[in-house]
C-alpha cells in the first residue's frame, strides 16, 4: 500500500472532492499542482513540468505558478473549458501545528470567472441553468455573476432550440441534472460548453428573495442555478438581482437562425461585430451601456406604448444638442457600476475599484442636473429617477485616498483622517524614515564617505552600507557587523537598533490596521449594493438612448410611426450596414409597401441585384424601430411585429448530418409552424437545393399555405419566373423586381426595385460578370437558347392533349365512353387510398415532402 507524506495525504483529500477541476494548491507563494493535474497543465500553459518526493519510492508529477501572477494561467485554463479549484492556506503557519490547514475557498469555472482578458467590457459573461418542463420544452434561468443580471425564460421546441439559445448568449456553462447531461453531453461537447452537475435546489428560506416574482414552473431552475453558484463561490451573493421573467407577447422574437441571417450581432462572414447591426448602432460609452445595448439588441419590444416612450426620449435627445454632448462627456467618465458592485459582493474589491466607484458617483449629480434643466419632460422623468448616491460618495471620499495603489497590502489606500489610530501609527512611522534620512546624512559627514547609505531589507532590517574601499575611512569602533557582502560590509548602531524597533513596529500595525480598516469598509459597502445596481441600469438605458440619438443623426434616420392594423410602408427604405460599408458610395433607397390587402411580396430578378439586401433591409428597419431606435428611411408606417423569421442563405450543417436543402427545409418548416399574422417572414430563394419541379412545387406551396392559413406579412424571392402568375391566382400577393438591363451585352444593375415581374434571369450574365472563361460564357448562351426554343416548343405541341387525356381519366366513367378503366396494382390502390385520406391544407410543406417520399419510395419497391 503506497503511504504519502501527510501533506500529500491532505493534498489528495482535497482533490477527491474537485475530481474535475484542477487543483491550484497554494504552497508558500506559489500554487502547486501535482500528479495528473500537473502533466495535463504543464501542456496546456507550457510550463515546466518537474517532481517532489511525496514518501514513494519515485517522485511524483509536479508543476506551479506564482500566486502573484496566478490570474493569467487560470483564465487561460478557464478559456479552454476547464474548472480550477482554489486552495489556500487556512491558518497562519507559525501557529500551525503539523500540516497547514488548508481549503478550496473558490471553484472557478467557465460560466462564473469575474476578471481578466477573457471578460469583455460591454458583454455580459452568463452561466445558465435548464431543467425539464415537457419533453419539448425547458425552464432556463441565466446570470452574470459578474453584475449580478438575472433572467429566466421557457424554451419551446426540444434541446434543438435550448443549444440555439445557449449559442444566442454566448454561455459558456450551463448547469444540469444527470438525465439533461447524458442527453446534451455530445452536442454541448461539440459547441464548447461546459455541463456542469447540480443535485439541490437553494432552500426557500435563502432563495424567496430572487425567485418570488417568477411563475411556479421557473422557481425551481432558478434555485437550482443560485444553488451551484453559492456552492462553487462559497461567497455572499447580495449583488446578485431577483430573477425577471418577461411575457414572450411583450417582447418582438426573432430565433437564433434569424439572428444570424439578420446579422444583428454577429456577421456570418467573419463571426465578429464589423458589419453586423450592432457595429453599426454602439456608440455607447460605458460598458454597462454596451451591454444594455446588446440586450435590447437581443428582444425588441413589442408593446407599442414602451417603444413609443423610447422614440420619445430618442427624440428630445435629437433635439438637445448640447445638453446630449454634456452627458457623453460625463458618462465617459462613469466606471462599469455594476462589475464594481459585483466586486464588492465578492469581496475583491481594490482600493482603485472603490476609486473608480467614487469617481464615477461624482459625475451623477451633474447627469441628473443636466437631464432636469433640459427643458424635455422625457429627459426630466429620467432625472428625477436617478439616486445620486451622494451617501457613497460621501464615505469613499472620506476613505479613499486620490492615488490608491494595486494592492490593498501595500498601505496608503486609507485617507488621513478617516481614522486617528491610523494618523498616528503612520506619524511614528513617517517621522522614524525622516529621522533615518537625516542619520544617513550625518553619517556621511562624520566620515566622509559620500557613497555610505542607509538601507533596509525584511531579513536584516535596517543596516549601514559602505563599500570596501571606504572602509579605512570610518571608525568603526561606532559601529557593530551586521553583514559582509562581496564588495561591502553593513553595520549597525544602538541608536539605529532603537529607532528600527520603533519604525517597523509602528509600520506594520499600520498596515494591519489599515487592512482591517479596509474590509471594514468593503463589508459596509455591500448594503449599498442595490441603489449602486439601480443607478447603473438608469445610466446604461441613459446610455442606450444616447447612442441611437448620436447613430439617427449621423446617418440621416428617421423616426417611424406605428399603428394598430398589420399594414407596413417604408418609403425610401436604407439597409443601414450595407451603407455604412458603402461608407461615400451611393446607396440606392428603395420602397416596401404592403397595404392589408396586398400585405404578400414576390420578388424576382438577377443573382447580385441586391433582393436578399431588400429583404433584410425591411426586417432591420422593423428591429430598429421596436427598440426604440429611429430607422434608414424616408419614412416609415409599421404595425406592431411579434416575430421575426428568415430564410436567408445557402449553409449545411454536416455536424448534424443535414444537407443545405435539409436546413433550407427545416428553417422554413420552424417559420411557418410558428408564425402568426402579426409576424414578418423572409424567404429567400427557396427550393434552390432541390430539382427545379422539386423547388418550384415547394416554393408555390408554401407560398399557398402562407397565403391562406398564416397571413403574414411576407417578402418572397425566387429564381422561379413561372411562380409569378400566382399574382393573378393569389389576391394578396404582388409581383416586384430588382430591375437590371443590358448595356454593350453586359447586365448593369440598377438595384432598384419596381413593380411587376422580372423578365429574364441574367445568369449567364452574372457569370461573365465573375470572369468565367468566354469560352464557357459563349456555349452557355447557345445551350440557353437551345433549352428556351425546346421548352416552348413543347409547351406548345402538349399543352391540348394532355388536358384531353386529363378530361378522358376524370369523366369516362360517368360518360360511358366506353374507354378501358385503368387497372391499378395493389401498391398503387393503397398510395390512391391514402391520398384520399390526407388532409392537405392542415399538411405542413416538411410533411407534405415527406408523405410525397413515402409514396414514392412504396410504388419504386413494387416495381
């Protein structure tokens, strides 16, 4: 049996119980880690992987980090998906009797670290909780430890929909039950989130005050998810806010495909901010603004009365020029509020984070001054909301000196005069450095010797330094050895031995004192924490508007109506991205009128027109314009949008095993099983990843279904020509094009959209335009001709016989035409049967293709 040494022993105690985090063992000033842990981090941080006896015969695994410099190593473990479990030493070595005591004060993962580079300043850092409603819908909470934001919600449609919207928010740990892990454990896997097990829920007693104002069926994932946060923080959690919950009716939902299609936060491109709207819209100068910004960005509004609010601050903004100017330079010198409060909560708070929270008080009452001396009735209501906190202030300046250093150990964090023991030890400690200034002064004149100083260090204390070459020069009967060094002796004096006693003792009781001060203060601070929270939402909203003041300006918006009917009119509509990227070049405006009655758009044209930029332009204009924000147009008359869904692009998703088609299919079937008559659809190019009849049969269908089942305001775009005659068949449906012409052979185009269909394709255009080979430019012309004289002069010899052969099967019998009845084999009666039996306008299009296939697959298997 191997026997470790008792260190060891304790050491691996400790690590049974962290299992899967590593274990940073604090060791001196160091944070040591040993056997696996040791060769796997060693890899990982490229650090020295070395060995220490631990009473076995072979050395065991070991490698380490400075505790000073710990942060680095861990934020990188952590952005690797790891969990690192911090062990300090519990009690004070001189006073510890065999091993140190020691225990796992913090378990930091990827969902709960606080700081570092991996922290973006105008993200929130959320770690999220799921829990079983039904087989196909969740209980989700989520939170940022690090502001203390917390937010609940029901995801419908499987764990499909619960990895789209952990991917929505960028989580990177989500915290569930043994049955939700095994289920998740692949795909969490593959999209780099960490699942993390929790068994209990918070007692009632601890958790009423975050939960109370949630519906029954979401308190137990938001207990669940403060459970695990206390657990592996094993701090307070005041900073943390009671959960909201908000209708799904209250707020414009746009899914995650749509997000990404829409670009709103992230570009498909690239994957970053540059193009996508919110590149556009961040003019925010706070990073509690930048993160409000982006939440707004996630849920529009859909309650007209709270847009209208927003419009209305928006627009005395616009007007107040100067009063908008003054607040931006004030707010530039507001501090993250609530990453403040956070740190306070937990207990690593600086004195330059209490600096910086002071700092940022004093800009308040001159933001509330200038919002109620505007003259705006909006801007006044904001003011008058806002708790300047001057209590605070008042205590951090009392507190806090103006330069406080990095860390709270060093001393001169205290102000003079916040406490008088504190003066005092600091007098007799100042005084003694003066008195050792000017001994060293006098020491110098009494021998001579210009270069003698008096120096100090922890393990000798004060001490006489002169180099050898001087020593002949001073009596050294004055002084006592101390230390010889290579090329200088130290010595000391009784004098110098009073005044050390007296200077080092009162130094280190001011440190102490000070220290001791300093908790004091922070613990006082954490009752506070709730109005600090306050005035940072009131000065992130105030944030917000500004910013979409300063964007409608710069770039020539306008404010949109809104009213009670589904009617939608953009007039001189603007993609807003799109010019911007064109940054000097013109960008052409175009209109989108959809009356109650017409309220279905079919567009066609060439590759390259710009009707995928048509179709998105309208959708941001209408995202824009529900959260408050004025939009890219002339002028803009929309009724209020519940939802938002695109199909827009061509991608696959081979990870799940679905082909670009299966994804077009699956998009679509999500927008028209979901969508009501108050929702925005965008199609485009739908049918594009099939056979032309395939796509063609598609696309009409839906359109059909859409038309007569939905009602929804609907952009459709296509390839498809034939699909134009639908306007005739379909009252609300209206033909548009983007329009383009030829000129010297080549097309040229005008990105203009106007009524009716467009005649022709381009394609073979677009094709020249990218530079193809003129060799194959020029045989694809003489096949397209070739293709169009065929295809018409078929149309034109079958069109009369095969309505005759149509008129024969339909009324022979009746007539007793005396024609031979069909016969039909047994597969072919059952397919008839169950055509018969279908219920095709409550068929779905992703049901009605695979019904069509099952068909199809039990009449080939006859054959």
């Amino acid at each position: 049996m191997t026997t470790y040494t008792p260190m060891m022993q304790q050491y691996l105690a400790i690590k049974s119980e962290y299992e899967d985090a590593f274990l940073f063992y604090r060791l001196g000033d160091f944070y040591e880690l040993f056997f696996d842990d040791a060769i796997k981090a060693s890899q990982i941080l490229e650090i020295t992987l070395t060995g220490r006896d631990a009473g076995t015969k072979e050395r065991i695994p070991m490698c380490g980090v400075p505790f000073h410099s710990a942060q680095g190593y861990i934020e990188t473990l952590i952005s690797k998906g790891y969990k690192v479990a911090i062990c300090e030493q519990t009690e004070d070595p001189k006073k510890a009797k065999g091993v140190v005591k020691r225990e796992v004060v913090q378990l930091i993962t990827p969902g709960t670290i606080m700081e570092g580079k991996t922290i973006d300043g105008k993200s929130n850092h959320f770690i999220a909780c799921a829990e079983n409603l039904t087989p196909n819908s969740f209980a989700f909470a989520y939170l940022d430890v690090s502001t203390g934001e917390a937010n609940t919600s029901i995801v419908e449609g499987g764990t499909k929909t619960l990895l789209q919207q952990l991917i929505a928010f960028n989580i990177r740990e989500l915290v569930v039950t043994e049955q939700l892990q095994m289920l998740l454990a692949e795909q969490a896997g593959q999209l780099g989130i960490v699942l993390s097990l929790e068994t209990e829920e918070m007692p009632e007693e601890k958790s009423a005050e975050y939960i109370n104002n949630l519906p029954n069926e979401l308190k137990g994932v938001g207990k669940t998810l403060l459970q695990y946060v206390e657990r592996t923080q094993m701090r307070s959690l005041t900073h943390i806010q009671p959960f909201t919950y908000t209708e799904t009716k209250e707020l414009l939902r746009i899914d995650t495909n749509s997000k990404r299609n829409l670009e709103l936060l992230e570009s498909i491109r690239g994957g970053d901010q540059k193009g996508t709207l919110l590149w556009l819209l961040d003019e925010t100068v706070t990073a509690m603004g930048g993160r409000k910004l982006k939440q707004w960005l996630h849920q529009p509004l859909a309650t007209r009365s709270v847009i209208e609010n927003r419009l209305a601050i928006v627009t005395d903004l616009l007007d107040e020029f100067f009063v908008r100017n003054e607040l931006r330079e004030l707010l530039k010198k507001v501090y993250d509020l609530e990453r403040l409060a956070g740190r306070v909560a937990f207990g690593n708070v600086g004195g330059r984070d209490l600096a910086q929270l002071r700092e940022s008080l004093r800009q308040v009452p001159a933001i509330k001054a200038q919002l109620i001396d505007s003259g705006k009735s909006t801007l006044a209501n904001l003011g008058e909301k806002i708790n300047e906190c001057a209590d605070i202030e008042e205590l951090l300046s009392k507190a806090i000196s103006d330069h406080p250093p990095i860390s709270i150990k060093e001393g001169d964090v205290i102000r003079e005069g916040y406490n008088g023991n504190l003066d005092e030890l600091r007098f007799a400690s100042r005084n003694g450095k003066d008195w050792i200034a000017q001994l060293e002064q006098k020491e110098r004149e009494v021998t001579g010797i210009k270069n003698l100083k008096i120096g100090y260090n922890r393990v000798f204390g004060y001490y006489i330094e002169i180099t050898k070459s001087q020593i002949a020069n001073a009596d050294l009967s004055r002084y006592e050895r101390k230390q010889t060094l290579a090329n200088a002796e130290r010595y000391i004096t009784e004098e110098l031995k009073e005044k050390e006693a007296i200077i080092l003792n009162a130094e280190e009781q001011s440190l102490a004192l000070e220290y001791d001060l300093f908790v004091e203060l922070r613990e006082r601070l954490k009752a506070y924490i709730p109005r600090v929270q306050a005035l940072a939402s009131e000065i992130s909203e105030l944030d917000v508007y500004m910013s979409f003041a300063v964007v409608s300006e710069k770039y020539r918006f306008v404010k949109p109506t809104f009213h009670e009917g589904r009617a939608l009119k953009i007039i001189g509509g603007r993609h807003p991205v799109v010019e911007k990227m064109l940054n000097k070049q013109m960008y052409v405006p175009n209109d989108c009128v959809l009356p109650d009655n017409q309220n279905m758009m079919l567009i066609t044209g060439p590759n390259m027109s710009g009707k995928s930029t048509y179709m998105r332009q309208v959708a941001l204009i209408v995202v824009l314009a529900q959260m408050g924000c004025y939009v890219p147009a002339d002028e803009a008359v929309l009724p209020i949008t519940d939802q938002i869904f695109t199909r827009i692009g061509a991608a696959d998703d081979l990870v799940a095993g679905q082909s670009t088609f299966m994804v077009e299919m699956l998009e679509s079937q999500h927008a028209i099983t979901n969508a009501t008559a108050n929702s925005l659809l965008l199609f485009d190019e739908i049918g594009r990843g099939t056979s032309t009849y395939d796509g063609m049969a598609l696309a009409q269908s839906m359109m059909e279904f859409i038309h007569d089942h939905i009602g929804a305001n609907t952009l459709f775009s296509t390839h498809y020509h034939e699909l134009t005659s639908l306007e005739e068949e379909l009252e609300r449906l209206q033909n548009v094009h983007v329009s383009a012409t030829e000129k010297d052979g080549k097309v040229v185009f005008l990105h203009k959209v106007r009524q009716g269909a467009a005649d022709k394709s381009y394609g073979v255009h677009v094709a020249q335009l990218a530079e193809m080979p003129e060799a194959i430019i020029e045989r694809a012309r003489v096949l397209l001709e070739e293709f169009e004289s065929k295809s018409g002069e078929a149309e034109t010899a079958a069109a009369e016989p095969v309505e005759d052969a149509l008129q024969l099967s339909f009324f022979e019998e009746e007539e007793n035409v005396g024609v031979a009845e069909p016969s039909l084999t047994g597969a072919e009666q059952e397919v008839l049967e169950r055509l018969q039996k279908m219920n095709i306008m409550g068929t779905s299009p992703i049901q009605a293709i695979n019904v069509l296939y099952e068909l199809q697959q039990a009449l080939l298997s006859k054959k």
